[in-house]
C-alpha cells in the first residue's frame, strides 16, 4: 500500500495497464499526472503544445496500436474537443483513456464547466473515480472499455481527486516493450473522417451508445450498495465518498460510469426506496438524464449547480431540504475573532512581470489591456490594476485585434505569455497580419510554463523526457508570421520596458514587444538582498506599487506627509534591483 | 477507533505540503486507513495553504467535517486564526509565533490581526493551545526551511504513534544529506512539547 494523489495514481495506472505514450499540456489540477508518467522509462511522455496536438499525437499512438493516455486541466477539454470528436467516429485500435481534471470551486481556473458533459456530446464513455485506488484502476478499465467498444474514453475527476491522497496498492507493468510496432495497417474507410464515409459511422456510434447503456446496468464499477430503504442516493466521483460519510445508512448507487447511465440500476435503487436524491456537482447531468426515464428525483432543488459541493454544502442543505436531522448539521462556531485580511497570490520577489505591469498601471494608466492565462493575471490585481480582459489560452491577441476593427479610440494592447503564445498566440498573431490590424502585442517571455509549475515548451530547449530540444526563437517566429516591427527588451529594465511599449503602441501596424527574463525559480537565483536607506527615503509610495512582497512599510514616517517609508526583508529580497530603479530618492541600495 | 481530523495551514513557501505527506504516511505506517487533501491553487505565489488530512478505522472523505478539527497545525498565525472556527472546543491548537504579512497589510489596506486579540480568539476556541516559536527553532538549527519538520515535531508529541515510525518516515521524504538536520529538527520539537505537555 502506498498513498498517492489522485494525480499520482492515474499516472501509476498508465503505468500498470501498459500506456506507451502519453501526451498533455499543463494546467491545475492535472499537471502532477504527466510529470509523475515522465518517471516511467517505458512511457513515452511529452509536453505537447497545446491539448488538441496532444490529442491528435495520442490518436495517431493509438492508430498504430499503441495504448495512449491524454491528460488536461478542465478547460482543456475544449482546445481538445474539435480531435476527440473525429476520433469517437474513427475507433482507436490501441486503447485511449483521455483525462480530463475539472475543478468545481474554481480553485484556478476561468469557468466551472462540467466535463461530463463532453461524455454525451461527442458520444463517448466516461468514468468518474472516487479515490486513488480507484484512480489507477479506472485507467486499466477505460483502456479496456476503449478497446473493447473501440472509442476513447473519457476518464473524469475533479481537484479533490486530483489533488487528494489515499491508499493504493500497487501492481506490475503487463505491457510487453519490447514488442516492435508494426507498419500501420492502412483503413481509409474507418480513419478518413470525409462525410461520406464518416456518416456511416453516426448510426453504429448510437447503437454502441445503447449498447453501452446496456452493458453498465451489469458493469461492475457501478454497484447498489443497500442500506435502509428510506432514502436513495445517486451519486459519482469525490460527492460519493461525501454522501457516503454523511448518509451513512442511506442505499447508494454508486456510479463509476457517468455515461451512458445504466438505466435498470436506476429503475431498481427508485423502486427500492421512499425517495430518490441525486447529488451531483455542477450540472444536473444524472438529474436530467433520470428524469428523462420517467423517474422522480431530487437534486437540483435541493443542492446548487455551481461551486464545490463540499461535505458542510451536502449536509447543510440536506437538512434544509429535510433530508437530514437538523441536529446532524454542525453549528458555526461564532468566535470573537479580529478582523482577517485576505491574501491574494502576488508576483514573486525577482518576477519579470513585474515592470510591464509597473509600467501598465502606472506610467501608462490610459493604455486597455487585454490579458490572459498566467502568472501575468496577478497584473489584474491591486496595485496594479492594470489588466482589463482575460478569458483563455491565446485570447488576448484576437480580442486586441477585435477593439482595433471596432475601433475604440483608446490605445490598447494584448499580453500573453511564452506558453501561451506556443499554445494558441500563433494564429491570432498571423490574423493581425493578415487583417491589416494595429494590435500591438506583448509577449512576456519568462522562458517557462510558469504557473502551473515551471513545465517545459518549444521555447526552451529541452523537453518532458530531459532531452536536449531545438530552442524555438520568439523573435524569428514572430517576423516570420509577417511582423515587422519587432521589439525586445530586458524585463529587468523598468525604464526600458515603458519606453519600448511607448514605441511599440506608436507604429501604425501590427508590433510585438518581447519582454525577456526568465522566472526566478528557472533564472540563475538570487544576487544579494537590497536595503532602504531610511533617512533618504521620502516615503513616496513608489517602491510599493512595484507590489513586491520583499518591500514592506517600515514603522518610520516621513515627518511632513505622515506617510510611511520603505523597508526591505532581507529574507525574500532576491536582487532584482527594480525597486532601486523606480526608487526617487536614491535610497535603495544593495545590502553592504 | 474515531477518525482524528488534522487541517494544516499557512503560507505557500513554508513547506506545508510536506508536513501535510509525513503526516499522512505516518497515519498509514501506523496501520489506519488516511485520506488527506491538498488545497494547491496559486500557493506558490504567496496565498495561503489549506490541507486536510485524516486517519481512523475507514475514511470516506477526504475533506475534515465543518468544526470537527481535532488538531490545527499553523505555520502562521493569520492564517491560523482563518481556520480557527473550523476546531472544535475539545480540539488542540499548534500555532508557530511567525507573522506574514499578505500584500494588503503591507500596502496599507489592511491591518494584521493584533497579537492580543489574537490570543483571546484563541483561548475562547479551544480547550488547548501552543503557541510554538518555530521560526526561531529553525533557525537555531541552522536552517530556516526545517520550520515544517520542527512543527511536525511538536505534533508528534500529541499523537499516539512511535517517534521511530515518524523518523522513518521522515528519512524517507527528504534527501539523504538533510536527514539529520531534519532528525534533529523532529526531536527539537517534540521535546519542546513534551516539556510543555
């Protein structure tokens, strides 16, 4: 017995159940999975670009015969969606489980969509497992399903999965590597997605769903498990293991299959009990299914299709809904506590961001900014304030060119990321090229997937397998696309980076501005702490709206405004010398 | 035997996480069944780090009951005081006497909670409560970045387990050329607690 996160374990199940290959982009709360299958020797793994390359690299894996394994974040699933779709009409030979980690409460994401959802819509099985255990062995059974049903497989969890640590006991690798891969046997009829071959496959696809349905009132990942017969709950996933707790004399039918639902599992728990209770997070996907047959229930009334639907949420609204003694609801403790303040996430001491969002909020209050996914978020935040749209992956580019042909009379500017940039910044980038538009991007360039845990990209030079990869220059790749007015500049050059946007957002055409310097925790490390020379400190403010958690007030005022003066912990000081820059006294210094 | 529910906070950077683990698989070395959740979000950028962990006879879910903590372990006292509603009054409190101080006290926004108000929060909330200098402990080790292991230390001396079985399974989780400090740092705070038990 060993006890791996939800993560951990699926990684160990692409393991055990002889995964070849597996491809993924990073994103909370999925990116532990590909970085613990890069341990394993016998799986190939990679960082793709971006999730519908993963995909489409997993598919052509499974073509050839090979076991495959796809691992996202949530969101994922819909830069996925357009190649999962074709391959659920082409079959797949080699298994494929694709795994998709949602995140009900939002925890780090820009939605709280229920991916379950992809199930139905592109028609494909989806299991959804309630611990590690079950998580390493769900991967062993989506592959089986897989290729038994000769679709992929869409393998569910959520963060408290994911991110969750429970026992599991561990088994032997069944693959045989050492087999060689045989040419790829050739089937334009079934691989050919063109719509007269294509729509051939649409009936069989519905007739295996039904089959499906079938096949799950016996599958033995779903189970009754009887207890009293007063009340009975449907429910899957992390919300099982909950219920369970809370229910505990409560008959279960505990669901390990999404989708299709089985039909006369459901029927029987319905006609064994007083009443029904679904509880489900996010949407009332079982709900509207089970009230589609003909079966009252309950869910949605009783529990919300938003947020985590944690143990105090259930047990709270069971018992306002009736379906739990009040004394059963543990009371809030009412303390005479202070008042707590929050504590956003805020860049990093020695973070590169920060002087283009120093020179965004600040210097350049006037100029719109359309954001995206990142580190480079934070600069939405206090005391910068400066970003003014985020909503995905590569957005910021098209929204940018969107405010050009509208033609908002402000200046405005897109920023993304490296990652990003590889991701999904490309098309947009030759769109403004090709569309004539004055969009000007910035690219900040801190030579790593930053956010989601410092995660390889083309633009580094060595990928997920530790090998030495071609460093795909930003700057060549930009002229490429047809941009002429390309601008780099050195992230840790305050002045510098004001006065290149100030150029860049000047030329009348489409420009880009790399802002270069690598991510403290992938750059060379700390260089000497800095200090505030207290007596030449005016207390200005300026070193504070650098938002540096290293900088912080010092109980010394100056004597005229009341202000307070600066002062620098040592400790989380890493040298960047920012401060020194904006500083309008001269009194930042290094340490003696 | 009943569930014991522990929650684990404080500041992304402080080593929470590995506190987090050691407990963990010393509720599993011990021969309970454990289930133990992470909160990871965007801890690494400063925010603040939740984790629940729990070991008994059989755990269905991960995450500790609303107000049934029976042990808060916190790495800082803001963020000790955030979960302190969720102990209950039979509950234990181990709070490390180290303040840090999120971006909206620093920038004036906000006050940090008072050191006095703090402490009568504190008493109201629970029947037992230790206020650990581990910083200081740590420091005093040579090491800052043993905070976590000096914490678990002290939380050891609460618990009915061998300290053979957490020093092993401590030896286990760090690299080999930190073990002894990190051996010295466990036993450092379980005898501060063992005098103070």
């Amino acid at each position: 017995m060993k006890l791996l996160s939800g993560n951990e374990a699926i990684a160990r199940g692409a393991y055990e159940y002889g995964v070849q290959v597996a491809t993924g982009y990073p994103g909370t709360p999925s990116s532990e999975i590909m970085e613990n299958v890069a341990r394993y020797d016998e799986i190939y793994a990679e960082w793709s670009t971006n999730e519908k390359v993963a995909m489409d690299t997993a598919i052509g894996a499974c073509y050839a015969g090979k076991r495959a394994m796809v691992a996202m974040k949530s969101v994922g699933m819909n830069v996925a969606a357009d190649s999962f779709f074709y391959a659920v009409y082409t079959g797949v030979r080699g298994g494929l489980v694709i795994v998709a980690a949602d995140d009900p409460g939002m925890f780090s994401s820009q939605n709280e969509q229920d991916n379950r959802q992809y199930g139905r819509f592109a028609k494909m099985p989806v299991l959804e497992p309630s611990d590690s255990q079950e998580s390493k062995d769900f991967v062993g059974a989506a592959l089986e399903l897989s290729e038994q049903w000769d679709t992929p497989v869409l393998l569910r969890t959520v963060m408290r999965i994911s991110h969750s640590a429970s026992p599991v006991e561990l088994g032997e690798r069944t693959a045989d590597d050492a087999a060689p891969t045989p040419p790829l046997k050739r089937d334009p009829h079934r691989l050919v997605c063109t719509c007269v071959w294509a729509k051939h496959q649409h009936p069989l696809i519905e007739e295996r769903l039904k089959k499906l349905a079938e096949f799950a009132n016996s599958y033995p990942l779903n189970r009754l498990e009887w207890g009293e017969r007063k009340l009975g709950i449907v429910a899957a996933g992390a919300v099982y293991n909950y219920a369970r707790e809370i229910f505990p004399q409560a008959s279960f039918l505990k669901l390990g299959m999404s989708y299709p639902l089985p039909p006369a599992l459901i029927r029987e728990l319905a006609e064994g009990v007083e009443q029904l209770l679904v509880i489900e997070e996010l949407d009332p996907f079982f709900e509207e299914q089970i009230k589609a047959m003909g079966i009252a229930c309950r869910g949605k009334d009783v529990f919300p299709a938003y947020g985590e639907l944690t143990p105090a949420v259930i047990e709270k609204l069971a018992a306002e809904a009736g379906l739990l003694p009040p004394e059963a609801v543990s009371e809030e403790r009412q303390l005479p506590l202070p008042e707590l303040p929050g504590r956003s996430p805020i860049f990093c001491p020695g973070c590169p961001h920060r002087s283009t969002f120093y020179a965004l909020g600040n210097k350049m209050k006037d100029v719109i900014v359309a954001g995206g996914i990142g580190c480079y978020n934070l600069g939405a935040l206090p005391p910068f304030d400066a970003t003014d749209t985020m909503g995905a992956m590569g957005a910021s580019i098209g929204v940018a060119h969107g405010f050009d042909v509208a033609g908002i009379p402000d200046r405005f500017t897109a920023v993304i990321g490296d990652s990003s940039f590889f991701h999904a910044g490309i098309p947009p980038l030759l769109n403004i090229v090709h569309n004539g538009s004055n969009a000007n991007v910035v690219i900040l360039d801190n030579q790593t997937t930053a956010m989601t845990g410092h995660q390889d990209h083309p633009g580094i030079g060595e990928n997920l397998r530790g090998e030495r990869a071609p460093k795909v220059e930003i700057e060549a790749l930009v002229r490429a696309c047809g941009v002429s007015d390309v601008h780099k500049v050195n992230a840790f050059d305050v002045k510098a980076v004001q006065q290149t946007f100030e150029k860049a957002l000047a030329f009348d055409g489409p420009s880009v501005v790399i802002v270069e310097g690598p991510c403290f925790f992938v750059g060379p490390g700390a260089s000497g702490a800095y200090e505030v020379d207290t007596d030449a400190c005016i207390a200005c403010g300026a070193c504070f709206r650098l938002g540096c958690p290293a900088i912080v007030r010092s109980d010394e005022v100056n004597a005229k405004t009341g202000k307070p003066k600066a002062k620098i912990d040592p400790v989380l000081c890493v040298g960047c010398d920012m401060c020194a820059q904006v500083c309008t006294s001269d009194a930042i210094h290094p340490l003696e | 035997m009943e569930t014991v529910n522990f929650m684990i906070t404080g500041v992304g950077g402080q080593g929470t996480i590995l506190a987090s683990d050691i407990l963990a698989a010393v509720g599993l070395a011990a021969g309970y069944d454990v289930k133990k959740s992470d909160i990871l979000g965007l801890a690494v950028r400063g925010g603040a780090v939740l984790g629940h962990i729990r070991w008994g006879e059989q755990v269905h879910s991960p995450i500790v009951p609303e107000g049934r903590v029976d042990y808060l372990l916190a790495f800082e006292i803001l963020e000790g005081l955030r979960r302190l509603d969720q102990v209950h009054v039979g509950g234990t409190v181990l709070i490390n006497q180290q303040e840090i101080h999120p971006a909206s006290v620093t920038s004036g926004l906000a006050a940090y909670p008072d050191r006095d108000a703090a402490n009568e929060a504190l008493n109201v909330a629970v029947e037992r409560v230790y206020h650990i200098p581990g910083l200081g402990m740590a420091q005093n080790l040579g090491n800052a970045r043993v905070l976590n292991v000096v914490l678990i230390g002290a939380l050891s001396g609460l618990l009915p387990v061998e300290p053979t079985v957490w020093e092993s399974v401590l030896g286990e989780r760090v690299p080999a050329r930190y073990k002894e400090l990190n051996i010295r740092a466990f036993r450092s705070g379980r005898e501060w607690i063992e005098e103070r038990r």
